[in-house]
C-alpha cells in the first residue's frame, strides 16, 4: 500500500490529496478507516449522513456529515480535493432497502452514479487514474427456488444473476457502471479520455464483525445471533435452520479489500471478484454460539419474505478467480472463525 502525501501535491495543485471512503461510518468503513490509518495513510477523507465516532475522525484527515445523492457535497469534494482513490461503501442494505425501494435506488445507484463522475472528474483535472473500490454482494445472485439454490453449489461471478431484491437489482446495475465507466465512458466524445477510473469490485458474502453489529442487512442472523448470546440476549432467528450462504468476518473482507486494491492492474483479468470465506448453515452458526455461550437462548422464527431473500441466495460463492488474480486466500472456516476471532473479540467487548 502506498503512503499517499498529506498536503498540496507535487503538481503545484492547490488541492490536497485525498482518498475518499464514503458510509464511513458503516461496519466496513470501520475497518476499513482503522486499517488504512494503521497502513500509515494520512490522506483520508470520510463521509456519513451521521456524524462519525471520534476515533474514526480523528483517523481522518477531514470528514463530512453529508448525503452522496448530494451533488453540491459531490461539487465541494471536486473542488477541495485531489481525489486517487474511491471507496464508495455508502449504500442501503437488502432488508431496509425493501421498505423504501426507490429511496434505497437514490442512494445506492444514484449515489454510486455520483461518484464514478466524480472520479472521472477527477482523472480529467489531475490527469491520473482514479481508482475505484465498490462494495457488491452474494445478493446479485437470485435463485427462484432452493432446489435450484442447493444444486448449483458455488456460483461463479456470472451465473445466476438474475436478483431478486432491490439491493441485488442496485449492486448488479453499479457494477456493470463501474464498467462502464472504466472501459467506454463517453465513448462517442471527441475529448473523451481513455483511461480515467480503475474500477475494482469485491462481491461480499454475509459479513461478521465482533466489533459492530449490523443494522438492515438480511445476513444479519449470522452476526445478530452471536453478539446476541454474547449479551446474554435470547435471539429469534427469522430463517430456517438448514437455511446456507457463504460468509467471512470483516477483519478479512478489509483485508481482501486492501488487497484487491494493491494488486497491479495487469493481474486483473476482470472488474468484479467473488470472496468468501466459509459456506455457514444457520443451523451450524447456532450450534458454535451455543458451544461457546452455554447459555445462549436461539429459536427459530422464519419470517417467509425474509427467508425468501436468503433462499435466493447462493449457497456458496465460487472464488478462484480472486485466488487466481490477485492471490486471494481466506483466513478462516467456520470453527476458527468462532475460537481466533469471533468469540474473543465479543467476549471483551462485552465484558
Ligand atoms: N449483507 C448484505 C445484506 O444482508 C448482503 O450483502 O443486505
């Protein structure tokens, strides 16, 4: 990872330097924030509609309170900033998107739109690359029926995509943006560009966190369930025992996102890349929890639209490719994930 200069660059710009991590204060912006600052990054610039945590601000080189569906924030980033690099983590998750789909379309495609122009902006002023780092997800995928789901086992990046939620509909669409936007933006103008943005995609599984708990996903049984016994909360699992899909804990998806974004280009045989860590049942989860918090309280309760988004959701993701590209290789299974991370890590949080 390179130490991006703090100040004014050495192109005489009167602009400072920044990389941009947007839904900063979300559950991958922590991580992510932490571990770039630790990376010796000082060039970091966060955005959240809510105020970020001191911590998180004081890893910062500014931060803004503010809406990426804003483009007179997006008109102030362009004009303050020499911006190398894009993280746009902002988005509304599967489960709160469903309530409020068209608000859940503002923020994570126009919100997404919003930054792969400014990026593009930004590549035409200073005249470098933009890279461009988007959060996708297994919720792509869309299965209409488990018989289908069980039997394809682990989906490549280009089977199945066919989602069945907003947010999968949002994510698929960005994308093929992303895409875009990298290979054929504006490409009848005479003054287009040809390369301004390096546009880099990791598709998560359900991501667990010992540090935050997370709020309007629909993987959230996983994590809810763990951080529930942890508090010695009893928990309702709103899908089925048997019910599978692949996961990771956040310590690895930041680190596969770090390393997605340190790869030569030349290494990338595409723009988007599966990871995933180990294929968990519900089932499974609760019996670890229940292992290790003896008194932990789960029942199951299926909530059958709930359920439904998760049955159309593969049960394992295939990632050769990331392995292949760019050297991806899980840290965890299921059982290491619970003994070296998950459960210590709870355990002192809640003490
Ligand atoms: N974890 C996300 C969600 O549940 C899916 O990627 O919304």
């Amino acid at each position: 990872m390179t130490t991006a200069p703090f100040s004014t660059s050495d192109r005489g710009s009167r602009r400072n330097a920044a990389t941009l991590i947007t839904g900063a204060g979300g559950e991958v912006g922590h991580g992510l924030i932490a571990a770039l600052h630790a990376a010796g990054r000082r060039d970091l610039v966060g955005i959240d509609i809510r105020e970020l945590d001191r911590p998180q601000r004081e890893r910062c080189r500014e931060t803004f309170v503010g809406d990426v569906c804003d483009t007179t924030l997006i008109e102030r980033l362009q004009s303050m900033f020499e911006i190398t690099e894009i993280h746009q983590l902002a988005a509304i998750l599967s489960t709160r998107a469903e309530f409020t789909p068209e608000a859940a379309h503002d923020v994570n495609v126009g919100g997404t739109i919003n930054l792969l122009r400014l990026a593009a902006d930004q590549a035409r002023s200073h005249g470098d690359l933009v890279k461009f780092l988007f959060p996708s997800s297994i919720a792509v995928h869309g299965f209409a029926d488990t018989e289908t789901k069980y039997a394809a086992g682990a989906v490549t990046e280009d089977e199945h995509t066919r989602p069945i939620t907003m947010y999968g509909c949002n994510k698929l669409y960005c994308e093929n943006l992303g895409r875009y936007y990298a290979h054929h933006y504006r490409q009848l103008a005479r003054d287009r560009l040809d390369h301004t943005l390096d546009f880099r995609c990791l598709r998560f599984p359900g991501l667990i966190s010992a540090e935050t708990v997370p709020s309007g996903g629909t993987s959230d049984y996983g994590p809810e369930m763990i951080h529930a016994a942890a508090e010695g909360k009893p928990y309702v699992c709103f899908v089925r025992p048997d019910t599978r899909i692949p996961f990771m804990t956040m310590p690895e998806a930041i680190d596969a996102l770090l390393k997605l974004a340190a790869a030569e280009a030349d290494q990338l045989t595409r723009c988007v890349y599966n990871v995933r860590s180990f294929s968990a049942s519900a089932q499974e989860i609760a019996e670890l929890v229940r292992e290790h918090f003896p008194g932990a309280k789960i029942t199951f309760e299926p909530d059958p639209q709930r359920q439904q988004m998760v049955d159309s959701w593969p049960a394992d993701v295939d990632d050769t490719a990331a392995r292949n590209d760019w050297g991806w290789l899980p840290k965890h299974h299921l059982r290491s994930a619970f003994e070296d991370y998950l459960v210590p890590s709870i355990k002192a949080r809640y003490a």
